[in-house]
C-alpha cells in the first residue's frame, strides 16, 4: 500500500500552540509520503499506483483535498479518485495537534527502509524525516483518515 499525503499549510493563527521544532509558525507546507510492502502490479487498464494518494491541507482557506488510487474489489482496475472538504474548527485543530505532536526521536536512529517520510518546508527550506526518526507520526495519518475518509 502505498499513500502520499501532502499538506500545504499557510499557516495562520497558531501562535499560541508550543513549537514542536517540525510544525511550527513558519510551516508552509508538511508533505507526508507513507508506503508499506510491495504489492503485486494493478490491473491492466490502471491508471495509477494502487493505494497511491495526495492529500493537501490548506489552513489558509480550511481545506482538505486529495488524489487517491483506489479499485472497488482488490483486483479491480485501479483510478484517482478526487475529493475535497472544508474544515470545521474542530478538524483543523484535531490536525493541528496531531502534527504538533510529531517528535523527533534520534536522528542516528533513522534509516532508508523507512515507510513514511515527512518533509517539513519553510520559506527558509525544506527538513525531512522519516518515521524511524519520529514518534506520533500514526495521530497525523488518523486525523487525515477521519477527515478524508481515506
């Protein structure tokens, strides 16, 4: 399985919340790619990677929208399937704690067999990680989850 979720973040308003040294005031996009073991070749006729997705988290206008690869049986023929939600106050907070509580474990800990990698982007630059550097990673997927629905 496969997923990629993207979120840009204009962010606005969240001052007040602690600064966790990922998610901070000056975070304008966080990128979350996640992927598990290999899986056998879609269908013919596929038009994308199974379980292959794209999520977008816009703070500035309160939007979650997403690219997502899907079949409707496991060997069915696999398509992007489009969506997009506004966000109440409720799941913009929800995904803001979440992402807030990312924390970096040790960096001598990480390594390439990793399954997410969160990329983090400023206007200063880009930092990624990947979740064998972090802790609370699953909170930010399940907040994306409820939202979206995938």
């Amino acid at each position: 399985m496969l997923h990629l979720l993207l979120f840009a973040t204009a962010f606005t308003g969240c001052a007040t919340k602690a600064n966790n040294g990922l998610f901070d005031p000056e975070t304008t996009t966080v990128v979350l790619e996640t992927s598990s073991d290999p899986i056998p070749a879609p269908a013919p006729g596929s038009t994308c990677t199974p379980f292959q997705a794209q999520y977008t988290y816009a703070i500035a206008n309160a939007t979650v929208s997403w690219s997502v690869c899907a079949a409707p049986t496991p060997d069915g023929v696999y398509n992007l399937t489009l969506g997009q939600v506004t966000l109440s106050a409720t799941q913009i907070s929800d995904l803001d704690d979440a992402l807030q509580g990312l924390q970096l474990s040790s960096l001598e800990a990480c390594d390439t067999s990793a399954l997410d990698v969160y990329t983090f982007t400023t206007q200063q630059g880009a930092m990624t990680y990947d979740d064998t550097c972090m802790q609370g990673d699953e909170a930010v997927q399940d907040a994306i989850y409820t939202i979206t629905g995938h």
